[in-house]
C-alpha cells in the first residue's frame, strides 16, 4: 500500500524504495528555544515510517553532547522496538555524552570510532529549580530508569552502574569496549583518543580538548568570537572564559532565586492579610445576621442565605435589616431584600465571584459596579487577588 510522502529532517540516505537508511544524531538531544536540537518524538517518528516504508535495515550514526531526558527517553524506546522487526546499528561517530550515551546502548549492535568517547553521569534538574525533596525522589527514579537502559549493554550491577554515574565517568572506545558498553571498535583514520590526566575530571576543559580532536576549528573560532578572545587563544583560556560565563549565570540564578523567593513571601503576606479580612467580614456578617434572628426580623431557616449576603455586602444588609419590622410565625422575607432599598444581589448571585458575573450577567455585573462599588471590589479583590483599578 503506497504510504504518504513524509518530511525526514534526521533521515539523510533514504530514497523511499532503499533496503537501508541512515539517521543522525548530530546536536544536542531536546529542542532548544531557539529552535536547534534534537526533536525526540520527531525522531522516533522517522524510525517507525522507514520500517513502515519496508526498510531493512537502519544506521544512527551519533556525534551529540546529550540534552533532555524526556526526548532521549522517546529515541532510546523507538530504537528498541524498531529493533525487534530490522537491525538498527549504532555508530558512535565522535562523542555520545549524558542522554546520547543511553540512547546509543539501544542499537542492535554499538559500534565506536577509535577516537571515539562516552559519559555517563547523574540526571539533573534545571539549576534554577529548587533542591526539594521530591525533586531527588524523581531524579531517583530518573536515574534507576537510566540504570536500566544502559545495563542492555553490559552486565554491571546496580551499585557499579550508580558509581559510574555518581562519578560523571568518561570513556574511551578502548574503555567502552573493555566495559560492555560497545560490540565493536571501528577505524576512522584517525588516531585513539588518550585522555590527559589533569583533564579527567573537568568536563569543560575536556570537552575543549575532545572538540580540537575533532578539528572543529571553525566551531572554535566562532565560539572564541563569542567569548571575545582571539583565534589563536588557549584551551586553557576558553576554558576558564566559559567558567566565568558560568559563574556569572549562577550569580544571577541566586539573584533571580532571592527575588523569586521575596516575592512568594509578599504574596504569602498578602494571602494572609486578605485571609484575615475575609474571617473578620465572615464574623460580622454572622454577628450581624444573629443580631437580626434575635430580634425577629428574619427567621432561622433564612440565616444561610442572608449571611453569604452580608458577606458580599454587610453594609447593604445593615440598611435592610433598619428598615425590617418582625416577621410573622413561618414567613421568609427572602427576595424582599429590595423593600426599601437599592440592591441588586439575589440569594443565588451571592453566591458568584467575578468570574461568574461576568459570564452570567455582564449587565448585572456592571450595575454593581455603579450602585454598590464595597461589594463590587469585594468580590472582584476575592477572585483575582486584587483590587480594581478604574
């Protein structure tokens, strides 16, 4: 059955009728604001419409510094069950960091350049999220399920997997391949990479030392552009301009995180503040409405109704009850509200919040606003949190 023409964006081999295509992951995993990146769900898409499309056989050639977990989790899950009807083979081109290292050990078989390299480390949450407790039960999780894709490649334990990660540990093709991580080790022409030891435990500056084996003098050139220093400068002082920069934005993540923290402690305040008015008007209305009960103007089976009104409006209700005589045995002076006075709240709009009104009786809403503005700004300042500027 012919199938409908499908935009590739990470298909780039593929003519349609071909036994074999080739995907890349060639940028960091997740979609970026500026648009750059990885699409997950794109990308499994992709994979399911060429073995849809009756192809035999699919290469993911990888070169990606990780990114988000989620899309990741979306690429690892559709290489895995693609898998089960056609080989999909992995071919870790240069660097499979973070999440691009899980989603590598889904392939069918995992092959590595010599130059080749590999990191596995903790999830990890935005910086400017706080640190609460249920943010490590989720990162816990994360990271067990992370556990569990990477053991498909090897048969470490738990404990040993959790280390690695702990450790943020990089690895060579040659330590891939002695670690279960890779099948196979593949000639680029190129020389095996061999990690300095002063670089192994800084992922910045050894991120600048892989990036130069690469040859991404052009990458480099612009990245030294931005960063105001010459063509000719330093791993070294790249380096220690891009930790500044980052210095510079935990700064300002603590800045933002006062400011946001102050604010929930105004807003707290007022929360409370309007709380409090909201308790003291609740009691007078009761006050009020007993007040009345006692002096037979209103009966008992009409409290209810008349203290969410005097809720809404106590000073209206007030006026109500001065011009109220006694009600006779079994009476109910309900809906007589207006006997005397200017009020144009029912039992039932009592009831409502700005919301409500302005949906329900837009015209009604409007004539409040004119005759009795203290209920008016009452019930705007309870459903929107505050008060009405006009």
């Amino acid at each position: 059955m012919a199938m409908a023409t499908q935009v590739l964006k990470y298909v780039k081999n593929y003519s349609g009728n071909s036994d074999s295509a080739t995907m890349l992951i060639y940028d960091a995993i997740g979609v970026n604001p500026m648009g750059k990146g990885i699409d997950g769900a794109q990308f499994a898409n992709e994979l399911f419409y060429l073995k849809d499309m009756g192809c035999k056989e699919v290469k993911i050639r990888v070169n990606s510094i990780g990114g988000s977990v989620m899309d990741g989790f979306s690429m690892f899950s559709a290489i895995n069950e693609i898998k089960k009807s056609i080989p999909v083979n992995v071919y870790i081109d240069g660097m499979a960091a973070s999440i691009a290292g899980v989603v590598s050990m889904a392939g069918t078989k995992v092959a590595i350049s010599n130059y080749g390299m590999l990191m596995v480390h903790n999830p990890e949450v935005d910086p400017s999220a706080p640190i609460s407790v249920k943010n490590q039960e989720i990162l816990g999780l994360i990271k067990n399920s992370l556990m569990s894709m990477l053991s498909s490649k090897n048969n470490f334990s738990k404990e040993k997997l959790s280390d690695m990660m702990q450790q943020e540990t990089w690895m060579t093709a040659e330590d891939c391949l002695k670690n279960g991580f890779v099948d196979e080790i593949f000639s680029s022409g190129a020389g095996k990479v061999s990690i300095p030891e002063s670089l192994k435990n800084n992922g910045n500056k050894l991120l600048l030392f892989y990036n130069k084996l690469l040859n991404t003098d052009k990458k480099m050139s612009r990245l030294n552009t931005l960063l105001k220093l010459s063509n000719e400068a330093s791993d070294e002082s790249v380096a220690n301009a891009v930790e500044a920069l980052q210095s510079k934005v935990s700064s300002l993540t603590e800045t933002l995180t006062a400011t946001q923290n102050s604010l929930k402690e105004a807003k707290d305040a007022l929360q409370a503040e309007l709380d409090a008015k909201a308790a003291e008007n609740e009691k007078l209305a009761i006050e009020e409405v007993t007040n009345a009960i006692k002096l037979n103007k209103i009966t008992e089976a009409d409290k209810t109704s008349w203290v969410a009104l005097a809720k809404s409006d106590l000073s209206a209700v007030r006026n109500a009850f001065s011009v109220m005589g006694k009600v006779s045995a079994g009476a109910s002076v309900l809906g007589t509200i207006n006997n005397g006075i200017a009020n144009p709240l029912t039992e039932a709009k009592a009831k409502w919040n700005a919301r409500e009104w302005e949906k329900n009786d837009p015209k009604g809403w409007a004539e409040l606003k004119a005759t009795a503005p203290e209920t008016f700004n009452q019930i705007f300042t309870k459903t929107y949190g505050a008060t009405p500027k006009f």
